[in-house]
C-alpha cells in the first residue's frame, strides 16, 4: 500500500470532466472475488466506466454476433477467450470512456500478453492506468460465493441467495426480471477457472506490484469498506508513467 501511494503520487495524469485527473484502474483478483460489484459501484458513485471482458463477452453471446459465437464454447468451458476477440472488445470500450471521470478494468488484463497490450494502446493514446487494485481471498469462499451467485439478465445486477439476496425471492431489486445463475459458475467449471487463473492471471501480481501500481485489498472484508479504501486511496492519486 505504502509503495503504491508514494510512487503514485510522484507522477502526472489526464484530466476529466469534473476538474480532477481521470483514473484508469485496472482490478486483478480470482473470479468471485467481488470485482464486479464494485466495480459497479465505482460506476453509480464515482462516474468511473465499468468495462468488463465478462459482461461485453455474454452481451456478444447474446447478440449472435461473430465475436459472441465464436466466445462462447471457451466461456463454457471456463477457458479464457482468445486474445483477438478480448483485446478488440476492451479497446473500443476504452477509447469510448475517453474524456469521461475514468474507467475501470474489471477482468482485463488477464494474461502478460493483455497486459502488454493494454500499455501500448494506453501509451499510444495518452491514457493512464492509476492502480491496480489486488482482491485477495480464501478460495474455500470463493466456490460458495460463486454457487450462490445471481445476475440479473436486464441490467446485470449481481446478488447472492445469502450474503446479497434481492427484496424478492429471485428476481432483480431494480427491473423485477428473474434472476439466473451463470452457467460458468456451477462447480466443475468455476473450479476450473481457478485453475486458469493461477496459471495464467496471477503472475501478473508480481509483474504490477515490481512497477508499484498494486493496492492489495482484502476482498473478505463487506463491500462497503472496499469502496471506501479504493476511493479514498486512488480518488486523488495522479497516474504512474508507463514503462
Ligand atoms: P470471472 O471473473 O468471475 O471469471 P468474468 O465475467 O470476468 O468472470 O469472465 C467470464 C468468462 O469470460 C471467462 O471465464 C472467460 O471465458 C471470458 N473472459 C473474461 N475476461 C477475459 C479476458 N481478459 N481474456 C479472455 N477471456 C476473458
């Protein structure tokens, strides 16, 4: 935490709309680890574009677009979808937050070649990516956490049958649409994205705290307090240089 701030704060940013710099976050953490939420709650209160690879991914599916079709075989599996399809999505999605508050990276990037990826699309159109933000959990949660997840199919509200259930026994708090489990997290399949993950996201952590961008969150902790740690960690933060 210490090194992040320092280093953050040695460096310079673009600026948004409100007078203050835009923030570029990137969150890295295992799936379940609540990066969705608050990621969408970044976007309620803070203005920040929620952009996840995830959420474009399932709305392509949903669309019968080429792009959905040929995703949809690897998200089943729980494998990660190849990078032409990922890396065209999340840029279109980036330089359409351009000259907004910020923007958040919720499961982007997810291999070292993302990650390169993400620094010259950046580096070539004056973006900055501010923190990375680390959401580290037990994985004994995390399975629970994932088997008792529902979205909402209209607005992508996220619940959980115990920890965030909605007012109304499975149906979403702000549309009434009926809630659905995501295929991906029944057991087998989200035991096997944690295996993906540690393979392929997590070296990542190393290569982004070496740089001094991470800010490691206990991800345990109610989604309340997390908003307020990164906010009021990275709210006032300028961006690091690229490398
Ligand atoms: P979670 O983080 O809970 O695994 P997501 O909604 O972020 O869930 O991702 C769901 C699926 O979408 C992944 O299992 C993978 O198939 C695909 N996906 C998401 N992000 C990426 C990415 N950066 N690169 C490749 N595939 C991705």
């Amino acid at each position: 935490m210490t090194e992040f701030l320092t280093r953050a704060a040695s460096a310079g940013g673009g600026s948004g709309p409100a007078g203050r710099a835009a923030i570029g976050l990137v969150f890295v953490g295992p799936p379940g680890a609540g990066k969705g939420t608050l990621a969408k709650t970044l976007q309620a209160r803070a203005g920040m574009r929620h952009i996840s690879p995830g959420d474009l991914l399932r709305q392509a599916v949903r669309d019968h677009t080429e792009y959905g079709r040929k995703a949809l075989t690897y998200m089943r599996a729980g494998d990660l979808v190849p990078d032409e399809i990922v890396d065209a999505m999340i840029q279109a999605a980036l330089a359409q937050a351009e000259g907004g508050s910020g923007w958040v990276l919720d499961g982007y990037p997810r291999t070292p070649a993302q990650a390169g990826l993400l620094d010259g699309f950046l580096a070539s159109r004056g973006g900055t990516l501010n923190a990375v933000v680390y959401f580290e959990i037990g994985e004994d949660i995390l399975l629970r956490r994932l088997t008792g997840r529902r979205l909402c199919p209209i607005c992508g509200a996220i619940y959980h049958v115990d920890y965030r259930p909605p007012r109304s026994a499975g149906r979403c708090d702000l549309d009434g649409a009926e809630l659905v489990a995501r295929r991906d997290d029944a057991p087998d399949t989200a035991l096997h994205r944690f295996r993906v993950y540690r393979a392929q996201t997590a070296p990542l952590i190393d290569h982004y705290r070496r740089r001094g961008l991470l800010l490691s969150v206990n991800a345990e902790r109610p989604a309340e307090e997390l908003y307020d740690m990164i906010w009021g960690s990275v709210r006032s933060r300028p961006a690091t240089p690229l490398p």
